[in-house]
C-alpha cells in the first residue's frame, strides 16, 4: 500500500528503517511504544498535503511527530500508520523585526527561533523546558516558566497555515495583534494535538529582550507559606517575569545532582523583566513579602552567568532525580487550578507522594496555579506504573473539584483521556462533533484526547 506513498514523495523522504520506526514510536511519557508502518520526512507544505490525500484516500492514520518531547503520549502512533517527522521543515517563512513577527514552519524548535531572533533585540518567551518544536508547542498549547507574564502559546500565535483531512489548505487568524471577525478558529487548532489538521506554517507575536533581568531565589519554612508567598505577589500586581516553586525533596536532589548548597526547604525562584530600576523596586517588594512570610535567605543576581546558576536549580529537577537511578523514569502529572486552592492541592500532592512511598518531587509554574509532580518508577514494573497512576488520579481528580483542570499544559495525548468527561461533560460531546466534522475518516491523531 504504501509504495504509492513512496513513488510520490520519493525514496529520500521516507523511511521503514526499524530504528526509526522506533524513534518515531514514543515520546517522553511512559505509554508503551507502538511504531508507525512509515515514517515520512516532507520538506513542504505541497509534500504534506500529498501525505494527507494520499492517507485519506486509503483511511490510514497520520500521527504528527516534533520533537518527541511530549509526556502524554501525543506523538506515539497507537493505531499505526504514517508518522510524519518535521526535520526537514525547520525554516523561517517571514520574519518582520519592525511589526516583532515571524512565520516559521512547524519544525523549527524555540532554540533555533530564538537564535535567530535574538540578535534584532526580540524573544520568543514561551519555555516549556525542553527543546520541543513550535509544532509540537502549538498542538498542545505549551506554556512553561514565563507563562505567568506572556501566556501560553495560544496568547503568542497570530495566524496559523493548517493541511485540513482532505488534503485542503487553510489559513486561519491574521496578521493583526487583535480582531473582532468571526469564530476564533486559531484557538480551535491550537491545543488540537494534531487531531484536526496538520501545520505547515504558524505565525508568532515576539517580544522585545528587556533592558534589564534579575534572577532571585527564596526559601520558606513550608509549601504552605510558599504558596502563600507567591499569591501575595500577585494580589500586589508585581509583573514578575518567572515565579517557580521547587519543594524540598527535590532541593536535596538539585544539591546532589549540581554540587550546590541551597537551602533544603520550599523555595521560590523569580525573574524580573524591564528596566535596571524597575526590576530591582520589583525585587525588593517581593523580598520584602517573601520575609513576611518566613523566608530568610533572599539571594539576587543581575549577571547573566550567575542568574543561569541560580535557575539550574529549577530547569535540571529531572535530571537530577534520574541521576542516581538512570534505569528509573520520570512520570507525574500537571495540574492547573485557582490560585486560592494551590496551597491546599500542592501539599496534598506531596503527602500522596509520601504516601505511596515514591520517590518524587513538587514543582511548578506557580504564578499561575499549574504544577507538576516527578515520580520515579521503573516502567517495566507493573506496579510501580499502576502507583503513579493512582497519584496522577488523586491529584487531578482533587483539582476537577476545585474547577481547575487535568493538564495545564502538557496536554491530553493517551494520559489524560480518561478524565475529559469529568471535567468537560456535556461540552466533550461537542468537542467529538467538531472532531468528526472537520475529520469524517478519523485518520488524524487516532485515539488521542478522546477514543475513536
């Protein structure tokens, strides 16, 4: 079946090589690996709406693949088919430093983009941590440590190009920074998990690299009054451009792993955006909360080496609690929930964790109300699998109570499947229908975000 596929696009273009089949048969999660029948590597928007045609000529699934940085199974091809690779479509389409927007093929990774932008004097500044590609980062709405200032990605994407099902090329959005026309389709297709179409272009608003930045870090007697400290610093409208909780198990880790002498206690970690005055009135007011609140030990650095210093802590958390086991993964869940209800949902989390005896750890984007645990697990043990999952569901099912929501940035993939009826109800039944629209013959992202 697929030589038809092979004759169109060409031998250089697709692989059935068994390694990379199996490259391209996971992410970073712990679902079990399931590799595509092909592997295909377009070099443009005309190969991939060949690519669609051709799959929904013959009903085979198309599975999306970035980086394969995901950790809910977005990109593993359960029911087979073609997983399409964007290695080769990591170009800058228009770049405009005067309107700070670009347009950039799926492909490119925020590294890449930020390399090249950075020299104009601008920044993309959504960070989720890894490496992962815009794609990736649009089709499930990645945030990161800077949410709590820029947003999400679906604050950042002004226009997106998108290959619909039936090989039909549309763009949805515009150039403008705001508009009032129509049905608001870029944020139907962003957070769509490849599930509705695939991008072949994205347009991004860019931000202009501030004058000045300062990194601090405190620690707290407790998660409680962590929490509470960064809540009093967003009651006082402080504009802080990164707040980070790290508990203090994984402060231990951080110390282990990095040789350094942090404090092994809740900490908070901050970043101040803006002008050399500003940022350091914007510092001391937040010193000065911190210490209402038990804090002690406030550490701020201007320098750039030493503000990278002073975030390892936080970018390094899973590295270091694979370290002294590397033959353990890295599972856990992200939550998002109301500010006031943060407190109580974190410790609750760290008591599960304790609990069940799992090695783990609490960490998050805390300006605004998303977290995510660590728990390290052997995945070819069966128990310790069904272990996280019971933690992941005691976690979550307690931030659905609270209005808040099973993933606040990771995404639905394979993981999160089985809580979109609690939280959505009657509204999944319209999600489905919107789903089964635009995509008759379900050949997009089968079995992701709801069964199909």
């Amino acid at each position: 079946m697929y030589s038809q596929l092979i004759q169109i696009l060409g031998n250089e273009k697709v692989s059935q090589n068994e390694t990379i089949l199996f490259q391209h048969s996971k992410d970073e999660s712990y679902h079990p690996p399931v590799e595509p029948d092909i592997v295909v590597f377009p070099a443009s928007k005309e190969d991939i709406i060949e690519i669609v045609q051709f799959a929904n000529r013959q009903q085979v699934p198309i599975v999306p693949f970035g980086a394969g940085s995901g950790l809910e199974g977005q990109a593993t091809p359960i029911k087979k088919g073609i997983s399409i690779s964007f290695q080769k479509m990591n170009k800058i389409v228009s770049f405009n430093p005067e309107d700070m927007l670009i347009t950039v093929q799926p492909g490119m990774t925020r590294l890449e983009l930020n390399e090249a932008i950075n020299k104009h004097g601008l920044f993309f500044p959504v960070d989720p941590g890894a490496d992962a590609t815009i794609g990736g980062m649009t089709a499930t709405n990645a945030s990161g440590t800077s949410a709590v200032r820029y947003g999400t990605m679906r604050d950042q994407v002004l226009q997106l190009e998108i290959v619909l099902p039936n090989g039909q090329l549309v763009k949805v959005g515009s150039l403008a920074k705001k508009s009032s026309s129509g049905y608001h389709l870029n944020g139907l297709f962003i957070g769509s998990e490849g599930t509705l179409g695939i991008f072949t272009e994205i347009t991004l608003k860019l931000q202009g690299i501030p004058e000045a930045i300062l990194a601090a870090r405190c620690s707290f007697p407790s998660i409680e009054s962590s929490v509470k400290a960064a809540q009093a610093v967003l009651q006082a409208g402080i504009p802080v451009g990164r707040m980070e909780l790290v508990d203090e198990v994984s402060m231990k880790k951080v110390n282990y792993y990095s040789d350094t002498s942090y404090p092994e206690k809740p900490s908070l970690f901050f970043e101040f955006h803006g002008s050399k005055a500003g940022i350091n009135e914007e510092a001391s007011l937040v010193e000065m909360i911190a210490a209402d609140l038990g804090s002690e030990d406030w550490v701020a650095e201007a320098d750039s080496k030493a503000r990278a210093l002073l975030w390892k802590a936080r970018h390094e958390l899973a590295y270091a609690f694979r370290h002294e086991n590397p033959k353990l993964k890295a599972g856990g869940t992200d939550v998002c929930v109301p500010i006031s209800k943060l407190g109580e949902v974190v410790k609750f989390a760290r008591d599960k964790i304790n609990q069940y005896n799992i090695e783990g750890g609490v960490l998050g984007h805390i300006g605004d109300g998303n977290f995510h645990t660590i728990c390290m697990y052997d995945p070819a043990n069966a128990e310790e699998v069904r272990t996280i999952n019971e933690i992941d569901q005691h976690i979550v099912q307690l931030a659905l109570s609270y209005g808040g929501t099973c993933t606040g940035e990771h995404g639905v993939g394979l993981g999160k499947m089985k809580f979109q009826q609690e939280e959505h109800g009657e509204s999944l039944e319209l999600m489905q229908n919107i789903k089964n629209l635009i995509d008759p013959n379900h050949i997009m992202n089968p079995g992701k975000i709801f069964p199909s």
